[in-house]
C-alpha cells in the first residue's frame, strides 16, 4: 500500500511537472501581428510532437511590427515579414528535431531568410538557406546531431516576401534521412563506391606479397 502510495505521488508530481513545463512554452509567443497570426500542431509519422507559432508583419501599413521599435531588422526587401517558432513538445518519447522548411508561401520567391533571438533561451538553428522555392533551418551540430531537443523551443525564424499571408505547407524531420544542403557534402554515387573498394582489395594485396 505505501509503495503504491509513493508511485501515486510520483506520477503526481511528474504531471505536474509536464503540465508546468507546457505551460511555461505557451506563455512564450511571437510579438503580436494586427495583420495575422496563429498556431498549429505537428505530430509526424517519425515521432516529432509539438506546435508552431506563426505571424505575418505588413511592412507597408505596420512599420513598426516585429522590425523597428524591437530593434530587429528585416531579412530582405519583401513586404510581408513571415515569423515562426517552435515549441517542441516535452516528454520522454519525442525525437529531437532537426530540420525545420517552409514548402511554399503561395508561389512567390522567398526574398530572404534569417533568425532572431527570442530572447527567451531559444535554440539559434546552425544553419539556414532557401533551396529553390523552400526556406530551410538546420537544428543540427557538427556530428549531424539533431539539437532541438524535447521541450526546447526555437528562436524566430523569418523570411520576407511579397506575397500576401500564405501559410504554406511545412516539413519537420529529426536527424535520420536529412537532405543535403547547397555546397554540402555529397553521396559518392554506387560506381565510385565499388571502384574506391577495389582499390582498398589491390592495396592490401600488394602489401601481403611485400610482406611475403
């Protein structure tokens, strides 16, 4: 009974733990946008769970959102300024996330992208670059490691275009089965591989007969 009693009061305390810890998450938020803004929540087939803030700033009619009176600065010259974070979602289960890209912000060119500190202990991506029409940000270290961890939560992560208000659609991945970025290392290709095997084969082959 008094096992029972302690595994009870564990739990307890576990969940209140969590719960304080979601709580705390949601109380950070990007600065308030008069043109939109909002949330969603991802849950992916790899395991990732948690949600994402979103706000766009019209630069035109509200010069002083997000830019100006916060002392950032716009990524580009595009007119609306697109603003997201992550909120990882904690728990003993969620992979640690990796990648974040934006797919399309209703077909207009993305002018430019960049990072700002939330100033709330985020984690800065190690990496960011538009490939073709995607925004990309990189949560991984030098060993490819994913280091968004569950219950982190990112910086702002900004773009500038000239399209009016599109959300997009969205990819989040943990470290496993990344692509490549721009100028990044390459898969040698099936060929290369075998030839640099043989070539191994002749080397050790020679050395035997040297030996011998």
């Amino acid at each position: 009974m008094r096992l029972m009693t302690r595994k009870i009061g564990f739990l307890s305390v576990l969940a209140v733990a969590i719960l304080f810890a979601q709580t705390a998450s949601a109380a950070l938020h990007l600065p308030d946008s008069s043109y939109y803004q909002g949330s969603t929540y991802y849950n992916t087939d790899d395991g990732l769970r948690g949600r994402i803030d979103y706000a766009v700033y019209d630069t035109d009619a509200y010069p002083n959102e997000f830019v100006g009176d916060d002392g950032y600065e716009a990524p580009g010259e595009g007119q609306y300024i697109y603003a997201y974070q992550i909120f990882h979602q904690p728990g003993f289960f969620n992979p640690s996330l990796a990648y974040f890209s934006l797919l399309d912000i209703g077909g207009v060119p993305i002018d430019d992208i960049d990072t700002r500190d939330d100033g709330s202990d985020g984690i800065a991506p190690t990496d960011q670059y538009i490939l073709d029409s995607e925004a990309v940000w990189d949560f991984t270290d030098e060993n490819k490691d994913a280091i968004l961890l569950a219950g982190d939560h990112s910086w702002f992560l900004i773009l500038s275009s000239d399209n009016d208000w599109d959300r997009g659609d969205y990819e989040i991945k943990p470290a496993e089965g990344l692509p490549i970025p721009p100028g990044g290392p390459q898969t040698p290709e099936p060929a290369t591989v075998t030839l640099l095997g043989i070539g191994g084969l002749l080397a050790l082959g020679r050395r035997k007969r040297s030996a011998q």
